[in-house]
C-alpha cells in the first residue's frame, strides 16, 4: 500500500445514514500524495495513445484532469444536468443512495476517438456504466476505466460490461 492510501479518511453516515463516504481531500491537500495517487492511475495506461481523458463530476474532475495532463491527453467532463451549454446526451442511472442523471456534449469527441474513463470512486458501479453508456454512442473507443478506489464489497465490477478493462488504484 502506497503512502497515499493513509491519507483517505473514512466519513461515517455522509451523504446519507448508512453510507461510509471515502473522503479523498487528505489526498489531494497533500502535494506527494497526490502526485503519488495520479501516477497509481496513470500508470496502467502510460503508451495506450489515449485522446481523451473523460472523467465523472465532480471529484472525477479533479483526478481526470491531472491525470489526462500526465497521459499527455485531453480531459473532457461529464456532469450533472444543466451544466453543459449546447446539444447534450444524458443517462439516468441508480447509485447506492438514490439516482441520478449525466450529461456529456454530443461532439466531445470524434468517433474512434481512444478514450479513458474516469471516476474517484467505485461502488455499485451505476455512475460509470452510465458513463460508459454516454461514451460509446458517440461511438469513441473505450481503452479502459480507471479509478482511485474501489469498494470491492459492493460489487460495482459487475455492473462493468464495457470489453475494456476496468482498474483501480486502490481496491477497499
């Protein structure tokens, strides 16, 4: 386990009673631990001639930005509805407390274009199906999804039926 991993602090009952919410700001407050963390996600996709980094609102956006600057990729965000000017494709998706929408631009990527997702967390796994689903109708090629944590216990992985592989930078 790398040091970064100590950093992640555990918040009982947030957002919701029941929920234990992995709060990753420790990480990103901390200069060599975040730089630790992106190069844990960069890692498994360094020389994979990625175009595009598309990473989930809103911590995604945070992690998928640093790390489409270190996979020499651009970063295009994926958010929640009404906040994307223009023509846009959205998904409704259940998550473990509740459900909801995202939206991408319609042309944020040319098709064929080889495409990372991006998300903080992986829990039951609806937020990036929902993701995935955006992506391939605009029919870019998924190369894989990458995230910082995965909550293994909550089967998420499953839900992943993209051909690409699915990889955390840490399973919890």
């Amino acid at each position: 386990m790398s040091d970064w991993t100590r950093l992640i602090r555990d918040v009982a009952d947030f957002p919701k009673p029941g929920i234990v919410f992995k709060d990753i700001t420790p990480v990103l407050a901390d200069a060599v631990g975040f730089a630790a963390a992106i190069d844990a996600m960069a890692a498994p996709w360094r020389g994979q001639a990625i175009d595009a980094v598309i990473a989930i609102e809103a911590r995604g956006f945070i992690l998928g930005a640093a790390l489409a600057q270190a996979l020499g990729a651009g970063f295009v965000p994926v958010r929640k509805p009404g906040k994307l000017p223009g023509r846009v494709l959205s998904q409704t998706y259940a998550l473990e407390y509740g459900q909801d929408t995202l939206e991408l631009h319609a042309e944020a990527v040319p098709a064929g274009a080889r495409v990372l997702l991006v998300d903080d967390v992986l829990a039951t796994g609806g937020t990036l199906e929902a993701a995935r689903a955006l992506v391939e109708r605009l029919d870019a090629s998924i190369v894989g999804a990458m995230v910082l944590i995965e909550l293994a216990a909550l089967g998420g992985r499953g839900r992943w039926n993209g051909s690409a592989p699915l990889k955390a930078a840490l399973t919890a």
